[in-house]
C-alpha cells in the first residue's frame, strides 16, 4: 500500500490512530479499511421491541414504526445475510409478546440462516416469569445455542386458549341476545349465549391447543436433537429452572447478557490478537442501512426492472368500501374496494410474476369477502398465478379470500377455516329503561326498524335472519369445494363452523402447504416459471409519499388502493353509537364488553371472537 500523506492541519489528530505517517498505516486504518466495505458483521435479532406483521402502508407510519421492526423485513433480511459472506453470526434477543405464528416464520428464517453454516445464539432474561413462554423457547429451540439468565426460567408448559363468556353480566344488564350461527362449531355467538363452552365448543377448542402443543413438542425435539417424549415430559414439569433446564438439554448455558456476547465474540474470532471482533448490527438495520431514514427509500416509487413478486396485505376486519384505518377495535382494517384494487393493478402490471396474498384476519363482511374472491378468480384467469399465506388467522371471511388462490400456505398454529356464519343483534331497551333511557321508534316500512336494538326480532323477521344465514353458508361452503377441489359433503365435514389449526386444515384438504411467507413467495416463484433470484419481492402497492397529493386518474390505476375511508363500519359500533350519548355507566360496561370480547359484529363471516392462545 503506498504511504499515507495527509495535510498537516489534521496530522496531529490522525497519529495517534494511524500510527506514524508515511507507513502503511496501524490497525487503527485496517479497520477503516474493513468498515468501507469488508467488515465482518454479528447480526443483532432484538425481539423485545415488539414485532409488526402489517408493514407500514405510508411515509408517516413509517416514521412511526422507525424502532419496531416488521416480520417481512426481517425473514428477508436473514435470507439475504444467509447468502453474505460479510455476516459471520447472529445473536437473538428474546422475549415480549411474541405470537406462535410470528414465531413459526422466524424460526424457519433462522433455520435457513442456520444452514448456511453460520453461528446463531439465542438468549433471555426468562423464557416466561409467572406466565408461559411457549412462542419465544420455540424459536429458541431453532437456535445452535440457547441461554438463559441464572433468575430466569423456560416456560415450555403447552398451549391454553381463554374464552370469555358474557350471558351472566348481559342478564344483571338487561340486555338481551339474538343470534344465529351456522352450525355447531361457529361458537363466537356462544360468548352471548352461554354461560360455558358447549360440546363442540369444548371439542374445538381442545382439538386447537392439542394440535399447537403437539407442534411445540415436535419442532422443540427437532431443533434440540432430543427425543419427543423427553420434550413432552418437560413440558408437563414446567415451567423449569435454569438448572433443570440445563440438566434436560433444553438450554446449553446459563448467564447473563454480558456472558452471551463474550462467548459469541470469541468463538468469531480467529484468535489473530489484532483482529477485531465483528461489527454488531441489527438485522432491520442491515437491510436497510442507510441512517435513521434509511428505511424510507422504500417509500419512494421506483422504475421498472426485473420481474416482481408482489405482496398484497390483507390485514385486519374485512369490510365494504375503501381501507379506512384504525378500525374501532384497533389496528387496520380491510376495505374490499381497496384490496381488489391492489389484486387488480398488480395483475395488470407486465412487471408482475405472481402475487402473493398475505392475510392476518379475522374475516367480516359477506358481500365485501366474495367481492374480494371474485378479484383473485380474476387475476388469475389472467394468466398471474396467486398464492395466499396466512398469518396468525385467517378464518371465516379470511378464509374465504384465501379458498379461490392457487395455492394456500398457512403456519402450523395458524387459525384458519370457520367455513360458518352468525348473525343478529343485542337488544338494548330494558338495559336503558334502568337507568331512565326511553327511545321511541317511528317506522315507514314494514321492515325498517328490523335491526333496531330497541326490540326483539318478531317470528316473522327471525324467519328471515334464519333464512339469510341458511343462503350465506351454502353460498360459503359451495364455493369452498369448487375453489378446493372437493365434493360438498367432504367440504361440509370439515366445515359447519370449525376452527382448525393450520396443521389440522392441511391434513384435511383446506390448505395446501404449511410455511410461512417464505414458502408462499417460492410457491409463487415456482407457479410462476421464476425462481427468488430472478425477481423482486416487493410489497404492492409500494408506498409513495407522494400519493395523497396525486388523486388518481381512475379505479383502476394504482394510486386508487392508497385511497381510504372513514373506519371500519360494525356492528358494534352501531350499538355503542346507540347506547352511548349519556348512557354513562351503562356505556362504559358495553365499551368494555365490546373490546375485550370481540363482539362478532364485522358481519356474517367472523371468526369466533378473541381464542387467545398463549
């Protein structure tokens, strides 16, 4: 290397770091040599921030979401650093409310990265403290090397799921129910109704949790190299100590945080004392480097290049109309119109391979639903193949989206299928009369007032709701067969309501592959004559900054999916919106009723409200 000759002005402040000047430098320059381009980099994976599974959809949520990282950015960015011979190790920092689907995609993301003969550690304070940590010691377990905290435990104890039943409080409140459901199994209306599971209700529910404990336990023998029966006998005695822990092989060391990083950092270098250890960066951070804004360029619209695989989200209650943001139960929302826009541009675009539809919902409208199922027949007779991966749910109306894709990808602990419908309302008239609320009803037509909450359906009117959700599920499990190549009478064995884990539905025909969004981007590749390397993945519609200032030209051109509406119309809002001016007390309780049980009020094709799992 030639000799380095600097202006004098700054000699003074650059030896002591370089060394004398005029040689080829000290090791203060080589390492300026590695960080212009050849450094060695250790992957941080800091989970404890909290994790997005709908990427932001605007420069402003961007900003927002700037410290939270997105699922999709980082199963991409551990593909690309698994292929980066800059990328020596990952470290894996876990904890928070990690969800079991979330944790299902991350898992084969690093066991991809795994595979690529990287290093890859895993640690925590504590897998759970005084709760379960079933999702964050299952992604552990995919891990080389797994810690723990000396104070710490691993909180693999099987999965539970929580159902809240209202009827006693409903009856102190005066209010009473009426709903419908098709069939046994469609048990969101038993959270009205029933003061305890019934037997297909229980019969469900403990199908779900068998199948996600059988998943934990066979995945955690699988990354840990152990036998089943020994990972289910330490299931049944946890939660564990470290200790113990330590002593089944379900964790390899015990320490602090200070202990994982000297262990990581020796065992990356190559024992040359003026090596420098590798630089630590955080996965989001790697892929998008660039500063504090970095992430923004991907806001920006870019020229046309190579093929794309294009991600379509679909998250949150479906509904008619435009997306309109925060719906009244939190978090996004999916208006039909929006969503057949985006299914439609991105079929219309000669850039665009295939697409793939991402789907975290808990359905909603009928009529918005099969508008959405007529979009993706419609892309797809169009010679672009479509393929749907769900997320945490995709059930009863995200199903319904989901049925007509050429393929259907779903994690093991997906919630999916409640081919079923319910529908009805809560009366609200003795509820008000307690506390001096007297509301009168003037009515033109003989069926104008037929969903007020002021009175019960008559037999008349209820002979027409039965009727209605007689006409929704045949209409429901019809297309289900044709879209799935099934005879009715299979399809309705697996129907009438159920919920199913996303291993249950692929061993019955309801979806196709298990995996996460990987899978389906390859599936997609594949229907596609392409392979991953020869396209780019890339979210559709891409985010422009300038879109609000840019009304588009038609319903067809692109810039018509950032259009949005007011929120998410439901049910329960209507009720609230009804009961709720100087109702006080009264008021309160149904707010609270209404967004800690999920009251089925999207429309005909909700899943069962709120099944935690933990």
């Amino acid at each position: 290397m030639a000799p380095v000759r600097l202006p004098d002005v700054v000699r003074p402040y650059l030896e002591p770091l370089l060394g004398p000047l005029g040689s080829a430098g000290g090791p203060a320059l080589a390492r300026l040599r590695r960080v212009r381009g050849t450094e060695r980099l250790l992957l941080e994976l800091d989970l404890t921030r909290g994790l997005l599974e709908a990427p932001p959809t605007s420069p402003v949520a961007a900003l927002r979401a700037l410290q939270t990282p997105t699922l999709r950015g980082l199963v991409t960015a551990l593909g690309k650093a698994a292929e980066d011979d800059a990328v020596v190790g990952l470290v894996a920092h876990l904890g928070g409310d990690l969800g079991l689907s979330a944790g299902d995609e991350l898992r084969a993301a690093v066991a991809r990265f795994r595979a690529s003969g990287k290093r890859a550690v895993a640690w925590a304070e504590t897998y759970g403290e005084m709760v379960g940590g079933n999702a964050a010691y299952h992604l552990a377990s995919a891990f080389e090397e797994v810690w723990v905290q000396p104070t710490g435990q691993v909180g693999l104890v099987g999965a539970h799921a929580e159902v809240v039943f209202l009827r006693g409080a409903l009856d102190k409140l005066g209010v009473t129910t009426q709903l419908g459901q098709r069939h046994e199994y469609k048990s969101a209306a038993n959270t009205f109704l029933e003061r305890g599971m019934t037997d297909p209700h229980r019969e469900m529910m403990t199908r779900i949790v068998d199948s996600v404990t059988e998943t934990l336990v066979a995945d955690v023998a699988q990354g840990r190299g152990l036998p089943a029966a020994d990972v289910r006998a330490a299931l049944e005695a946890g939660p564990l100590t470290p200790e113990d822990a330590l002593a089944r092989r379900l964790v390899d060391r015990i320490g602090y945080r200070e202990d994982v990083y000297a262990a990581v950092r020796a065992s990356l270098t190559d024992g040359d004392v003026d090596t420098d250890g590798p630089v630590l960066r955080f996965v989001e951070r790697y892929a998008k480097p660039g500063g504090p804004l970095g992430g923004l360029k991907d806001q920006l619209p870019s020229g046309r290049g190579r093929g794309v695989v294009a991600v379509v989200g679909a998250y949150g209650p479906i509904h008619l109309g435009r997306n309109g943001g925060p719906n009244p139960m939190g978090g996004p929302s999916i208006g039909s119109d929006s969503l057949a826009t985006a299914l439609r541009t991105a079929g219309n675009d000669p850039d665009v391979r295939a697409v793939v539809l991402r789907i975290d919902s808990p359905g909603g409208s009928a009529v918005a639903s099969d508008a959405v199922r007529r979009t993706v027949l419609q892309v797809r007779s169009e010679g672009t193949p479509v393929v749907a991966s769900m997320g945490a749910v995709a059930g009863s109306g995200g199903y319904f989206i989901a049925m007509p894709c050429d393929e259907v990808v779903a994690g093991a602990t997906t919630l999916t299928g409640s081919i079923g419908v319910l529908g009805g309302k809560q009366v609200l008239a003795d509820t008000l009369a307690r506390i001096g609320v007297e509301r009168e009803t003037v009515r033109a037509g003989r069926f104008s007032d037929m969903f007020s909450t002021d009175r019960p359906f008559d037999e008349e009117e209820w002979a027409r709701v039965e009727g209605w959700l007689d006409a929704i599920y045949d209409d429901f499990t019809t297309k289900a067969a044709q879209d799935r190549g099934m005879a009715l009478a299979d399809l309705e064995r697996v129907a009438r309501g159920r919920v199913w884990t996303g291993a249950d539905a692929a061993e019955r025909g309801l979806v196709d592959r298990l995996g996460g969004l990987a899978e389906a981007v390859d599936r997609a590749c594949a229907l596609a004559g392409t392979t991953r390397r020869d396209v780019d993945v890339r979210a559709w519609p891409k985010p422009n900054p300038f879109a609000a200032l840019t009304p588009p030209e038609s319903s067809e051109a692109p810039a018509a999916a950032y259009l949005t509406g007011p929120p998410a119309p439901s049910v329960a809002a209507a009720l609230l919106g009804q009961a709720g001016e100087g109702v006080g007390a009264v008021d309160q309780v149904l707010r609270l009723l209404v967004t800690h049980a999920g009251l089925p009020a999207y429309g005909a094709l909700t899943v069962p409200g709120r099944i935690t799992l933990r």
